[in-house]
C-alpha cells in the first residue's frame, strides 16, 4: 500500500453536534450522556461553547459545504427553542450550509419535549428522530424510559403534524418480551405513517447498570425469530432494509447516515463528538473533551479538542467496510479508492477471501455483503482488520 493516501477531493461534509444532557441515562445506554445533578444544564453557557467550537474549526473545512446537521445526544429536544435558534442560525452564519440541507433533531418523547416541536421546526429543524423504543408500559418501565405508552402515541401523531420526515427509535429483545410483543411495537409503528425506523437489538454494553445487572433477555434462538421477523414484517409494509438498522420509505433514507456509512466526512461538535476530516493531506479523526464541564472549562480556554490523530493507510480498508458494508446494498467498489485514496486493487487477497466464504457479492462492481454478510457482519469485517494490524 502506498504510505500515504492521497485524495483527488475531499468527500461531502455534514455536521454533527453533540448535547449530552438528559433528565436520566437508561441503564442500557452507553452514549456520552449525563444527568444534570441538583441544577438545570448551562444551556447558554454550552450554546455559545457549540458556536465558539464550530469558529475555531472553520480553518478545517474552509468553503467546503455542508449537506446536512444531525443534533444527537443526550436528549437535545431539552434544548429551548430559542437555544435551537440561536445555535442553527450561528450554523447558516458561519458555515455553507446548503438551502436543502437535512437537519435533524433527536427527541424523546415527554411532555415537555413535545410541546416544542413546532418551534424546532420553525428554526429550522427538517426532520425529527424520536426515542420511543416500545409502545408497550411494562417494556418501558424494564428498560428505565421515563415515558410513558400513552406519551409515545402523542409525540408521534405531534411530530407527523410538524414535520415532514420522522424517524422512530424501536429496540427488540427487550426483557422478557415476546415475539408477538416485539412485532406489536413494531405494527403500532408502521401504522402512524411514520417514512423512516430504527429497530435495534438490545444489547449489554461494558459498563453500564445492564451489563453488571443484566435483566432476563430472551434467548439467541427468540432474538434472531425477532429480527427475522420485523426484517419480514417491514419488507411486506414497503420499508426498504437498507442500512443493519435501518428502514425506510422510498426516498426516505436519512442521508446524514448514509454520509457515514458511505465513508464521508463530518465535523463533530460538542462534548464528547468525534470527526473525520479528509483533506489532500490524508484523512483525521478527532474526539472533542468529553466530560460536559471538562468541555466547557477548554472551550473557555479555546481548547475544544482532546484527541486528535491521522488514521494510517494501513486503518483504512477496516475503516472503509466498516461503514460501507453495512449497506444492505452495499456501495460502487470504485468509492473505495474516491474515499481513501488506496487502489482497491491492494484489498486483492482481501476481497477474494471474503467472496470465497459467501460474505461478499461475487460482482466485482459493487461492494456489497451477501445475506450470510449481513448476518455475520463481524466475520466479514474480521478479513478487512487484518490489513490495519
């Protein structure tokens, strides 16, 4: 491989801004996400942090144009309106943005929350993400949501009045839950019109109150008839699987993600937020202060960066696939060496390895994971990460 890759251009850009407060963090969650103990989050003191930080990086994404903003967290639908305001007009000051830019707002479903929608959409917000995760109050209470069935219902019907695209967050092999309960969330989902689902497993992630308290969990055997089956139940709805997690509307893609996963680039703001930055002279990854006060302490200082380092040529072929392979249709093999600057002719043994064990598509023309790819990601990914040993 060469020893430096060299791009022709730069890939597209988005924008990511990180708000990590939430009113309570659930026990399976581990997101850079706090709770705001014995006083509200400085929501003025962060917003002017967030602007400050996206002033500082301008030298690295000078004239370059962003297609679209995702505000994660955390919970940001705690954010004010006017905190909203301020902060997305800051983003059309200083950046080009562009006019059909996709700008999205994750929220979770409380009273409060909801009650802002139409101002977030006046702001500017296009398309919202909710955090509903079950329909169900007994699934809600085991999973420690602070939501309740009944607010689930009305901030969807509230958020298909306001916006344009919405996207629910569904989570299966829930505890102790059933098959026909899962596929019961998942019904209740599709029939409010919603264009756009996520539907995750369950997992134990390391250090959170699950993984040293794990709940009962339904077994592999149920899980896997779960994914199957909402897989089914979706396809015959009209979804398009397009992404391990992903399911839409035709032409419903949230194309933030589909930047990701295609391996393009994007500036992260906020407490704890990660970036890739490609440029001529190769591709960076950086990781702003993580801790919310520790941020605020170094943006005070205008210090927002705590890691910052240049992924080797011999990272990129595991970075790539990574993402890529986790399009159900994978992506144009010529994007490889458009994104990384390698010839995807130096992934030779690589590729071949993989299309002999039926992970990846026999056509030379597309990267694309077979079913049995897709169901034993990490297996095919395995082939790839040997090259960034």
């Amino acid at each position: 491989m060469p020893a430096r890759a060299q791009l022709d251009a730069p890939p597209p850009l988005a924008l990511y801004i990180h708000y990590p407060w939430c009113v309570k963090k659930c026990p399976y969650c581990d997101f850079n996400s706090h709770t705001a103990r014995g006083a509200e989050p400085p929501e003025a003191a962060y917003v002017a942090a967030l602007i400050a930080d996206i002033e500082h990086a301008l030298p690295q994404v000078w004239g370059r144009r962003v297609h679209s903003v995702f505000i994660g967290g955390g919970t940001p639908s705690l954010l004010s309106a006017g905190a909203l305001d301020r902060l997305l007009t800051a983003v059309r000051t200083l950046l080009p943005l562009d006019p059909l830019a996709e700008i999205t707002l994750e929220a979770n479903p409380g009273t409060v929350e909801a009650a802002r929608f139409r101002d977030y959409r006046a702001a500017g917000v296009n398309r919202l993400s909710l955090g509903i995760q079950s329909f169900d109050p007994r699934m809600l209470a085991a999973i420690g949501r602070i939501h309740d069935d009944r607010e689930a219902r009305t901030a969807v019907d509230l958020a298909l009045a306001t916006f344009e695209r919405v996207n629910l967050d569904l989570m299966y092999a829930l505890p102790q839950q059933s098959l026909s309960e899962a596929l019961a969330d998942l019904r209740t989902a599709i029939a409010s019109g919603v264009s756009h689902l996520s539907c995750y497993h369950l997992t134990l992630e390391p250090n959170t109150p699950f993984a040293h308290s794990p709940p009962a969990l339904p077994d592999d055997e149920l899980a896997a008839d779960m994914q199957d089956a909402i897989e089914a139940e979706l396809a015959g709805a009209g979804f398009q699987h397009y992404e391990t997690s992903a399911f839409a509307r035709p032409a419903q893609q949230c194309r933030h993600n589909l930047n990701y996963w295609t391996f393009g680039d994007y500036l992260g703001i906020g407490a704890g937020a990660h970036g890739k930055l490609s440029s001529h002279a190769g591709i960076v990854r950086e990781m702003r202060h993580k801790h919310p006060e520790r941020y605020l302490a170094a943006a005070a200082r205008g210090d927002f960066v705590q890691e910052r380092r240049e992924v080797g040529v011999a990272e990129l072929p595991f970075e790539f696939m990574m993402n890529a392979l986790r399009l159900t249709g994978g992506v144009p093999a010529g994007l490889f060496a458009a994104r990384t600057g390698v010839p995807l002719a130096a992934l030779g043994e690589r590729l071949g390895e993989a299309r002999r064990r039926g992970l990846l598509a026999a056509d030379p023309a597309v990267l694309q994971p077979t079913a049995q790819g897709r169901r034993f990601l990490n297996d095919l990914l395995q082939i790839f990460l040997d090259d960034a040993a």
